[in-house]
C-alpha cells in the first residue's frame, strides 16, 4: 500500500458528492420551477445516468493507456463545471437537457477514476475504504441539510449558484490529490472480455444494474413526493440527511462488517433490505415514524451494497484492467440501471401513481438479491496481482 494521501483523498470526495447533493435531491425542484413537466424531469434527471453507459469506458480507457489517472479526472471535471455555467441561461426542456448531457459527460470521468486512486492507495487493505469514503457521505449531508434551509428561504434558483461554488471546488481538490502507483501484472492475465463473460461478473453487473433502476423513483421523485405529503424543504433535506448518515455509519464500520459477514452476506442483504425500504416509502409516505425507518435502511440500499459492490469489482479485475473495471462497474451498473430507473420513475409517477412506481422499485431490487443468491460465489480470484 502506497502512503495514503487521505485528506486530500477525503477533500475531494467530500465536495464530489456535495455537488451530488445539492443535484440528486433539489435539481428536480429547480426543473419543476421551470415548467418542466414530470416526464420531462424523469429524462433530464437520468442523464448522469445515461452518459455513464458509454462515457466511463472513453475515460477508463484513456486513463488505462496514459498512466497518469487523476489527469483524465481533472480535465473532465474542469471542463464539466464550465459547461454547467450554460443553465444560467437554460430554462426551456431543450436546452436544460442538452447542458445536463454535455456537462454530465465530462464530470463522469470524475468518480469512478477517484476510486481507482482510492483503491490503489489502499492497496490489500479494502477495509480502509470506509474511513476515506465516508468524506463523500459528510459531503453530501452538508449540502443537502443547509441547501434544505436555503431553499425554505430563497429563491430555487439560488440552487445553479451553490452547485457551481461546490463544483470549483472539487475540480481543486482534484488537482492537488497524488496519483497512485500503478499495480504490476503480467501478460498473462485474463483478457477483459474473458473476465466480462464469467458468470458471476454478468451477475453481478446484472444485480447492480437492477438496484440502480429500483433507486430511479427515490432519486428522481422523492423530494418531491414528500413536498406534496406536506413535508417542508427543510425537512425534506433531513431526512435525505438521516440516510446518509447512516450510511456513514456502515462505511465506518465496513472493516468490523466485513470480519463478522462474507462479502456475499452483505452484498445479498443489502438488496433484501432494500426491498422493505422502497415499499415502506411507497405505501407510508403519511406516517413519519415509517420515513424514518426506511431512511435508515440506506445505509444498505447504497453504504453496504456500494461498498461489497466494489470489493467484489475489485476481485474481478485487476492490474492493467483496473480503471476500466471501475469505469464498466460504474457503466453497467449505474449508467444503464440509473438511466432506466430515471425513465421508468418518469413514465409510470402520473399513470400509475407513487405507490405503484415505488413497488415496482422494490421488485427490482428483489430481483437483484435472487441473482446473486443464485449465481454468486464467495470465492472469487481477482484477474492480476
């Protein structure tokens, strides 16, 4: 394991998923201020999404063949943050959706290229992984409680100007984090596409995918859903906020977790739970107590499955595969999933209505935990030392 550069580590993560938070939980309240209808929100908000379907390969790939991978993560945050300043003058769907597409594009390079450094950092100790991340769940809370305040007080549009603010400033901590040495391999190991036709990878990517579609309806509509319960701003960013400190918690505790459960255990059981937690949101929206209880459930819809997730990617590819490991995982997973999960909570919220769109979030996650426990083994040998 290389030194573990780990505030500057922690920097970047921390504004990285401030922006998150100031985009998965409010951008959809910005787009409904502008006349956007629900379809139309569904579309704009699963184009993260959609662009990690094909652009994490280009970045990977890039990043694989110049050595030097924060490089590739700098120019594409950069560029990404200059390209948001076009919302300024974005009101109509049209031209929102083709800024949120291009800028999307070049700030996907960002996360899954500041894993492969995190990662590589940490070396064999996996478990070391919580503490660095938990940056980006402290980041994300910090947005999405005091931007829940300022939006009780202020104008939506207030939102454009603290997104840029945050993303100036993850593009600097991405500067001033150290590239890690590169793993050696050998010419011998397994070629990608070898590694992409083994049975638990397709499981895996399959299973991610799903839990990906079944966080469509949370991330697309669930401020929203709970503005129109009555629930205020303020409260709606609470409540955001309880997740996600729980989910700081799981990550906190990731190593003891892992001691005492396999990573198959874990990975299976965040799905499971998932399940309850989609269908607690869909069906008791009235009772506080009840959102309380599935907010803490993301600690394993997202902290646990997000991070055995990532132990097992990291198994399966390795060395001379490892940025375009991260960069399918992230595809696969979140590009192709979130994009039909943005879609689908877009094209069934009017027709079929909250309760039934979170339903059908729930199943899918119940499809994911029945792949892997039919398909995933514990054992799984990585690709490369």
């Amino acid at each position: 394991m290389s030194e573990l550069p780990y505030w500057r580590l922690a920097g970047a993560y921390f504004f990285y998923f401030a922006y998150l938070g100031a985009f998965a939980p409010y951008f959809s309240l910005y787009l409904s201020s502008l006349g956007i209808a629900a379809a139309g929100i569904g579309v704009i908000m699963s184009l993260p999404q959609l662009v990690r379907i094909v652009a994490p390969h280009l970045w990977g790939w890039l990043a694989d063949r110049d050595g030097r991978v924060l490089r590739v993560a700098r120019i594409g945050s950069i560029a990404g943050t200059a390209i948001f300043c076009g919302l300024f003058a974005a009101t109509g769907f049209e031209a929102v959706f083709a800024v949120v597409l291009l800028m999307s594009f070049f700030l996907s390079a960002a996360l899954p290229l500041l894993e492969t450094t995190a990662l590589a950092h940490l070396g064999t100790h996996h478990g070391r992984y919580g503490r660095v991340r938990v940056w980006g769940s402290l980041g994300f809370i910090a947005a999405v409680t005091l931007i829940g305040y300022a939006l009780d007080a202020l104008p939506v549009s207030i939102l454009l100007w603290i997104m840029l603010a945050v993303l100036i400033a993850a593009s600097i901590l991405l500067i001033v984090v150290p590239d890690a040495p590169r793993r050696e391999h050998d010419d011998t190991a397994a070629l990608i596409g070898q590694i992409l036709r083994r049975p638990q990878v397709i499981a895996l990517f399959v299973a991610c995918a799903l839990m990906s579609v079944a966080h469509g309806p949370y991330y697309t509509f669930y401020s929203i859903f709970l503005v129109d319960h009555g629930y205020s701003k303020s409260a709606v960013g609470w409540l955001w906020t309880l997740g996600v400190v729980c989910e700081i918690a799981i990550f906190y505790w990731l190593a003891h977790l892992l001691r005492a459960f396999s990573l198959r255990a874990v990975l299976i059981a965040s799905f499971a739970l998932a399940t309850i937690r989609f269908l607690v949101i869909g069906w008791c929206a009235d009772s506080l107590a009840m959102l309380l209880f599935a907010q803490t459930l993301h600690a394993a819809s997202f902290g646990s499955f997000h991070a055995s997730a990532l132990g097992y990617v990291n198994r399966f590819f390795g060395g001379r595969h490892q940025a375009r490991g991260q960069a399918l995982y992230t595809s696969l997973a979140y590009g192709v999933g979130g994009t039909v999960g943005g879609i689908y909570a877009g094209g069934v919220w009017e027709k079929l209505g909250p309760n039934l769109t979170f339903t059908g979030a729930a199943l899918c996650a119940f499809a994911g935990m029945l792949i892997l426990w039919r398909n995933l083994r514990e054992t799984a040998p990585a690709t490369a030392a």
